[in-house]
C-alpha cells in the first residue's frame, strides 16, 4: 500500500475519504452538537500533514444513514465547524457536492485550504448495489481532484464509490489512519506478543461469531462479557432468566467451547452477573453468581468477581484485544464491568488494542485516557471483520495501487 510519502501533493486538489459518522444529539437552541469527536480527531494526522505540504484538501465523508435522501439532521455542517476548530482554519462545507457551486469553491481553494463536501450518502449512488451507479458517481468525484487519499478506516469493509470505485481512478495512497490501523491489524493476525488474550462484549454472539470462529487458533485466552455470555452460559446449561439469549447460537456455541478446549485456549465467562428486574437505571438491581439467576431478572453487567478474574488474566497478558462493552454501561447501574475491565486492559504491560465502535465510545464516556492504550481502532465493524481474517475491499484496491 502505497502511503502520503510516496506521493507529491504540493499545489495538487487532493481528495480524502475520511470517516465523520460521528454521534451527534439535539442542544438546548435547536442545533446539532456532536457527543464525541474522536473520528474528528483520528483524522488531522492525515489533514495537517496535507496542508503543510501545499495540498488543496477536499474532505468527502458520510453521516448516519440517509439513504440516498438530504436530511437537515444529518447533515455535515457540525463537522465542518468542529474540524475547523480543531484544525485551527476555516472549514467550508460544499453543499452540492458534485455540482458547480462546489466545482467553483474548489477552483478557488488556495495550498493549505480544506473544504468539506456535503454527507456523501445524501447521493444514493453512494452506497449502490449497481456498480454502474456507483461508478458514475465515483467519476463525478474523482473529477474534482487530482489524488486520492483514503483515510476512513470505518468504511474499508464497504465497496461504495468513495471508497472504492473513486481509487480505481485516480492515483491514491493510504492515509496516516488508515496505514496505522491496517498494520495493527495485520500485526495482530501474524506474530503477537503472547500471551495472547481477547476480550469480546456486546449484544449478540452472532455478531462475533466469524471472529471467534478465525481467532480460537491463534490466541491464548479468550474473556466473554456483554450480552453474549448469556448464551455461552446458556450452553453450558445455566438458567440465564430474562437475559438476552439467542437459543439459535447455543449449538453453534457449545462448538466453540469444545473447540477452546482441543485448542488448549483459557475459555473465562463471568462467575456473577449484575441483574435488575427490568432494562433501566431505575431498575432493582443485585449481584448474583453466574449459575443462580432467578427467572424474571436479567443479566446487565458482569460483576466484582467477574472484572478481578478478568483483570488478574489481563494483566499478565502481552497482546490484549478488546471489542464490545461488558455490560449496558451508558446507565450507571450496569457500567461498572466495563469500566473495570477497560481500567485493566490500560494498566496491561504490553499491547493493547481497543476495537471501535461501542468500545472506545465506552472509553469517552467513562473518561479513561486514551493515551493509556497502544491503538484505539474508529472501526468497529471494520476492525472486526479484519479479525474474522476477512479482506476489505478499501484496502484490496489500495493494495493493488493506481
């Protein structure tokens, strides 16, 4: 993969695919104010290199899900005031995209400037199945600029015409996000630092289901927190109660166990489970062992016991990898797991890597430092699907170069 290095970008209209799907919520005057801007932040390595090397920036990203549909809410125009703080430079938000308003703006952009185009999915060729369709707007793109600078690692696992199609046309590299993350990545799929430990949470087992499936071979350890233990508890023929069970997945997990087990890998569930009587941070709440959940209650958090064991394994790993929360953390009741476990992972000895998503949104919320972890990914989906041992299409055709 080719990288800004290798690239003469001084007086040239260089287009950056960054990823700005950031959180946003309603203020108090009416206005879209965005809840965490690490996506933001991750991006000005790339930027600042840009500009101080005479580029012309033009920043193209997504926001949310529109569908092909321009919605106020969803619009760019936050983004484009928060890089601009952060950059410390006006940041013009192009809103045709593609049409002449835009073309106009970028005529005028002077070596050092940055103008964001308005969110890419308010196009629906964007994110179309018909390659024609997204070739067509990928053109449109690609004749705004002259190179390419792909740098939103979130959508690498998407073939859309910003980030896939607009490389086949233009010469292109990776960026400082995108290099960083895919040789993390990569690293952690090769030669670990062992022991090797992986702390998976979240919801559902099925959404894990190709990582554990891909990493029973090359890690030592393995942790189950989150909503998924439920099933793996469920297998092991514990009464889970009211807690999120998917009775399809307890085969496919009874698998993985004895998978684990021929593997020689250290297979953790928590020994007791924080449960309430309803989903809420008002709910009655107790701690229970993991095997004596009472029917009526349900399992939102791992409790002491569970974070020490966990965290008495972490500390005496290597290389420790961490996707999804260990409990519903956004209520106080039912965050301590994952803040226990997270305070571990950043007092571990050797590398530390946090997937995206709800992981290192976890992190913000409960206010850890993020300096205390070796890599904070911005793509959850992305980053798991590079662990499942999956080939992402955004970094296939930056592999291939033009």
């Amino acid at each position: 993969m080719r990288t800004l290095d290798d690239l003469q970008v001084d007086g040239k209209v260089v287009l950056v695919r960054s990823d700005f799907n950031v959180p946003l919520a309603d203020g108090e005057d009416g206005s879209r104010i965005i809840t965490d801007d690490g996506r933001i932040r991750a991006s000005l390595p790339t930027l600042e290199y840009l500009r101080a090397h005479g580029a012309k920036v033009v920043v193209l990203a997504h926001l949310g899900r529109p569908n092909g549909v321009a919605k106020s809410e969803l619009s760019l125009a936050p983004v484009a005031g928060r890089l601009g703080e952060l950059l410390g430079v006006g940041v013009r938000l192009g809103t045709d995209s593609t049409g002449p308003i835009t073309a106009e703006w970028i005529s005028q952009l002077q070596p050092g400037d940055v103008l964001l185009l308005e969110n890419l999915r308010f196009d629906a060729r964007e994110t179309s199945k018909d390659a024609t369709e997204r070739q067509g707007l990928a053109r449109e793109l690609a004749g705004l600029g002259e190179i390419y600078i792909s740098d939103g690692f979130g959508v690498l696992h998407r073939e859309q015409a910003s980030v896939t199609d607009i490389a086949r046309l233009l010469p292109c590299a990776g960026g400082r996000l995108v290099v960083a993350e895919t040789n993390v990545f990569r690293s952690l799929l090769a030669n670990p630092a062992r022991p090797y430990l992986v702390v998976l949470g979240g919801s559902k087992v099925s959404d894990k289901l190709g990582v554990i499936g891909n990493l029973l071979n090359r890690i030592d350890r393995l942790l189950i927190g989150g909503g998924m233990a439920f099933t793996f508890l469920a297998a092991q023929g514990y009464e889970v109660g009211d807690s999120l069970l998917e009775v399809d997945q307890i085969d496919v997990v009874k698998g993985f166990i004895s998978q684990a087990a021929a593997a020689g890998v250290e297979l953790l569930l928590p020994v007791d489970v924080v449960i309430a009587d309803e989903f809420s941070a008002e709910a009655k709440v107790q701690c229970v062992p993991s095997d004596m959940i009472p029917t009526g209650w349900r399992g939102l958090d791992i409790g002491p016991e569970s974070v020490a064991l966990f965290a008495s394994k972490i500390a005496d790993s290597e290389t420790v990898v961490w996707n999804g929360p260990m409990g519903v953390f956004e209520m106080a009741p039912f965050a301590a797991g994952t803040k226990g476990v997270a305070e571990a992972i950043a007092a571990a000895p050797g590398v530390s890597v946090v997937g995206g998503g709800d992981s290192a949104a976890a992190l913000r919320i409960l206010g850890l430092p993020e300096s205390a972890f070796s890599h904070i990914s911005t793509g959850g989906g992305a980053s798991l699907e590079l662990l499942e041992g999956k080939t992402l299409p955004g970094i296939t055709v930056l592999d291939e170069g033009h």
